[in-house]
C-alpha cells in the first residue's frame, strides 16, 4: 500500500471535533489511526489486515505524539479535520495494513477489511467519521 504522508505538526482538529483523551498502549505520533483495546482502555495503532476486528477498527486519530502509557488526545470524528497530508477532494481514505497509516482507496489490496476513515472535502481537510464495515477485499 501506498499510504499518504502525514506530517505530524500538521494533525490539527477543529472546534467541531468529537475529542477523547486516554492512555496510549504502543508509541504514537499525531496523525495515526488509532483503536481503542478493550481490554486496557489503551490506544494502538489501526491495521486493516489484522486477523482480530478491533485492531482493524478505526476508533479515531491521535492529535499528538505519545509514548506508551503516556496521555493522548484521539479526536472520534470531525467534520473539519486537517489530517496533516495532501488529499485529492472527493476522494475516501482507509485503513491501512500498516498500523496507524491512512490509505487511499485505491491502494485498497486483496484480504484488507474495509474500514473508512472520511472523504476530503478539499486538499488538506477531511470530513472525518469512522465506518467500520466488516467487508473484507
């Protein structure tokens, strides 16, 4: 997959945005999809070619930067997000089958569970809502 470049800096949420701030699980940097382990309330990063469903749920987008079991902010959906990367308008952005990248849809391969992130609304904005599907490639 070729996944879009994020640059971390960039990750910005807007005042419409549905925030949760909890406690990362692995190392995170801000702009990485996130889910949400049931098991510690912890956050990792989302991998859409994982065989377990709620690591290939999008739960939402760390707003910064964290070290395991250090504080984060996961913004849940917004519908002016700057994700920190070029996008094409119109075009919908996935889960990646690498933990905590965003992939274009066509970058979408065989085997990967569908789960969508949001569609641009221009180049550098997203309108931001979480679908996890269940469809798998």
């Amino acid at each position: 997959m070729v996944d879009i470049s994020v640059t971390a800096t960039g990750v910005l949420a807007s005042g419409q945005a549905s925030v949760e701030t909890g406690i990362a699980g692995v190392a995170l940097t801000a702009g990485m999809l996130v889910y949400k382990e049931a098991a510690t309330g912890r956050f990792k990063g989302t991998d859409c070619d994982d065989a377990t469903v709620e690591k290939r749920s999008i739960y939402g987008i760390a707003l910064n930067g964290a070290a395991i079991g250090q504080p984060v902010s996961v913004a849940k959906s917004d519908p002016d997000f700057t994700p920190g990367a070029t996008l094409t308008k119109g075009s919908r952005y996935y889960a990646s089958g690498v933990a905590g990248a965003i992939a274009p849809e066509a970058d979408l391969a065989s085997g990967d569970h569908v789960a969508l992130l949001g569609v641009a609304s221009s180049t550098t904005k997203l309108v931001m809502q979480p679908f996890n599907s269940g469809v798998v490639i």
